[in-house]
C-alpha cells in the first residue's frame, strides 16, 4: 500500500509529463505551420518582389540559402488591345489576371530557385486577400 507521499509524487511527476509534452506538441505545430525561423508562414502563399519589376506568387522556402525555393507558382498576366478602337478604350484599365506558372509555351516546371541578389523583397499574404482568392479558384477548376 502506497502511503500518502508516494500519491503526491506520482501526480506530480505525471503532471509535469502531461506539462511537457503539451508544450512540445505546441511548439512544433506552432514551429511546422505559423512561421519557421526565416518568418515564412508556411501555411500561406508569399509574393516575391524581383529586382526587374516581376512579381511571383507562390510558396517560398530555403530563405537563406543563395537561391530561394518557389512553388505552386503564379504570377500576373495584364491584357492591354494593341490597337484600341477609340481613345477612350485606350484610356481604360488594362485587364489584369493572374496566370499559373506551368501553361507557356517553353513548359517550365512549376518551381523556381530565384537568385537571392534578385529579390527586392517578399512577404506572407493574407488569406483573406484578392490574390489568394484568386489562387484558391484557379485550383478549383
């Protein structure tokens, strides 16, 4: 029969395992799908902003390697009439769409390793922006 000491003891040791593992659990969640050390949030899409005016959407990683990682990538499309019909049309708003990485006529891979003396900058998007919407209907079709 264990005396009243030994209960206590017990608790304590099986508490501070539960305490342990709840927090190791919640750190490598935390470290796999909010942001890794480089402030990439890897559970959402980045644009890249390039030194030539380009700008990808997409899924970065290897930050901090010479050249970065991009996947599932898309990047915008602007359709502008060569010849517009009036002066009016030509004042207009050229369409802009955003077009998936993969469908030109050379076939590139949808992947990217972009030389990071390239890079002006990138950021994390939101998943509520027009950009991200527009991806997650083109990969419903």
């Amino acid at each position: 029969m264990m005396n009243r000491d030994g209960n206590k003891k017990i608790w304590i040791v099986a508490i501070a395992v539960a305490v342990v593992l709840v927090l190791g659990a919640l750190g490598w969640w935390g470290y796999n799908n909010m942001i890794n050390p480089d402030g990439v949030k890897n559970n959402q899409y980045q644009a890249v902003f390039l030194t030539n005016g380009q700008v990808y959407f997409g899924k970065i990683s290897n930050v901090k390697s010479d050249y970065v990682d991009l996947n599932d990538i898309y990047y915008l499309q602007v359709q502008q009439s060569v010849q517009p019909a009036d002066a009016k049309a030509a004042a207009t708003d050229p369409q802009v769409s955003l077009a998936k990485l993969g469908s030109e006529l050379h076939g590139p891979d949808d992947q990217m390793k972009i030389n990071r003396d390239q890079i002006l900058f990138w950021e994390n998007l939101k998943d509520n922006g027009k950009v991200v919407d527009a991806i997650k209907k083109n990969q419903k079709q």
